[in-house]
C-alpha cells in the first residue's frame, strides 16, 4: 500500500565541481536527479515511507537514468511516464556558500512534467493514498496545471501543497497568484517562505508552515503559533533542503507526531542537506535523522 504520492517537477541537477565559479567558468559537473517531486520522493523513501512519483521524463538517457536512480532508491515509478516529445530537462546551478545558488533552467517552451495529464496514473490509487504533496510549479502549464489541481481535489488523505514559487518557469506570473490560492483551498498544510507567501498573495491558511532558513519555522495553525529553531550547520549548498523538509514533515506526519515536531524534524533534514553538494543524494536517511535529533 502506498503511504505518500509525490506529483510535480522531476529532471537532472547538473552540479558544478568547482564552487564560488560563475556558471561561465565552471569546468565540469555532476548529474543527479533534481527537481521537487525527484528529490521529496527520494527523500521519504529514505525514511522508510512507500512513495509513488507521478510526472513524466523524457525519450533519452537522462529520462532512464532518472527511473533508474529512483527505482534504485525504493520508490514506486509506475506513473513515471515517458514523454515522447520532450526531452528530461537539466537545470544548472551555482554555488556560492552560505546563501547564494542561482539556477539555470532549461524548461521553455515546456518540459514532460508540465505534460502531464490524469491518462499517466491511476486515480483512484494516489487519491488513496494517506499523503499526497504538489507544488505551484505544477501549476505554471496546462495540462499539469489541471491534472495538479483535480489530484488535490479528488484526494482523500492529507494533501501538502509547497507554495514553490519560481517567477522564471511562468509566462505569466501573475497567473500565479490565483492558482496558488485554489490549490490552497484543497490543502490540509501549505508549506512556503515569506517570499513565496506574499507572491500567492494568500492569506486566510488553516494550517501554515512558513520556513524561515536558518531560523528555523513557524506553525500556524488553526489560531495557534509555533516557533520552531532552526538546526545550525555549515551550508555547503542550499538548494534542497526544502525539499528535505517537506519529506521529513510528511514522515512525522505519517508517524503521528504533533505538527510542531514533524516541523522540527524538517528543520533538521533540511539542515543535514544544506551541509552537503547533493540534492537527492543528500537526502538524510532515517537512521541520519534520528542521530542528529538525539
């Protein structure tokens, strides 16, 4: 039985080797798999959670090389399709320790993910499922955006929407604005930073979890305010500690525990994951998490 479902964005990080280099310089990288919906799933299967991704990759190696490392990980690449049109797409980042990571996407006109459509799952399978997480990204193009939205509403569990706002993947950004707040309307938890709370424009959320980096996270919920500290460490790299984050929430969520505490535990992936290169390879495993919460 399935316990979470993971639907969105999935392609190759291409990660250079020297860091504090301009993209321009950089002389070699090193693939891994990227993308929200690569890295959560990954990194709830290192917690010992059954997880199903649902997106597409491309026709090519990249695509192959992507089912191959998610499948090696545990997780369930059933509704992984394959895109006959476009190609997996890679996305260049720098490094430059402690706080800045820009990225180069290579995702116009579209990429297969954007394509995906209710044809590529079974949707009585991932409605069934006691978790499911989507993103605004899966929002940015028809016919994700659809097929994003309809998993929200049809799902029967608790759904974890990740505001995920990236100005570059939209024509149109301000189209983001009223898609985000109608995923929002489906959610059981929206997770998102201060930035991306004020791009969705959204304000009236039951239940919030609004990361703060390195001091940590509030929980808002239901009238209630929860601090929760930050985990300090050395960053060596940024990008996907919240994604990190969101797998380890939804793992206490699983387990039970108050929104509180799989909010700290969050904290800590996340930390654990900024102290490393990787993005999916970082991902902490659950015998990690426990270590550095004692």
């Amino acid at each position: 039985m399935i316990e979470a479902v993971v639907i969105g964005r999935v392609g190759v990080d291409l990660y250079p080797n020297q860091i504090e280099t301009p993209l321009s310089e950089v002389e070699t990288f090193t693939r891994f798999v990227g993308g929200f919906a690569g890295n959560v799933s990954t990194g709830l299967a290192r917690l010992g959670v059954r997880t199903e991704i649902v997106s597409r990759v491309g026709a090519d190696g990249h695509g192959d090389y992507v089912r191959a490392w998610l499948a090696g990980e545990g997780v369930d690449v059933r509704f992984l399709a394959t895109d006959p049109d476009w190609p997996t797409p890679p996305t260049f980042c720098e490094v430059w320790p402690p706080d800045r990571f820009p990225l180069t996407f290579y995702r116009k006109p579209t990429a297969p993910d954007w394509q995906l459509s209710p044809d590529d799952f079974a949707a009585g399978e991932v409605a069934a499922a006691a978790l499911l997480y989507a993103t605004g990204t899966g929002l940015a193009q028809s016919p994700s955006r659809e097929t994003t939205l309809g998993a929200l509403r049809a799902h029967r569990g608790t759904t974890i929407f990740d505001l995920d706002w990236r100005p570059a993947l939209w024509d149109d950004p301000g189209d983001y604005p009223p898609l985000a707040a109608e995923a929002v309307a489906t959610a059981d938890i929206v997770v998102g930073n201060e930035d991306e709370l004020e791009a969705a424009g959204v304000e009236a959320v039951p239940t919030l979890v609004l990361k703060r980096g390195e001091r940590g996270a509030t929980v808002f919920d239901r009238g209630e305010e929860t601090d929760v500290p930050g985990f300090p460490v050395e960053v060596v790299n940024g990008l996907g500690a919240g994604d990190a984050f969101a797998a380890a929430l939804g793992h206490g969520i699983l387990h039970g525990l108050p929104l509180a505490e799989a909010v700290r535990r969050g904290t800590v992936a996340g930390a654990i994951v900024a102290s490393r290169l990787a993005c999916s390879a970082a991902m902490p495993f659950e015998e990690e998490l426990e270590a550095a919460l004692v």
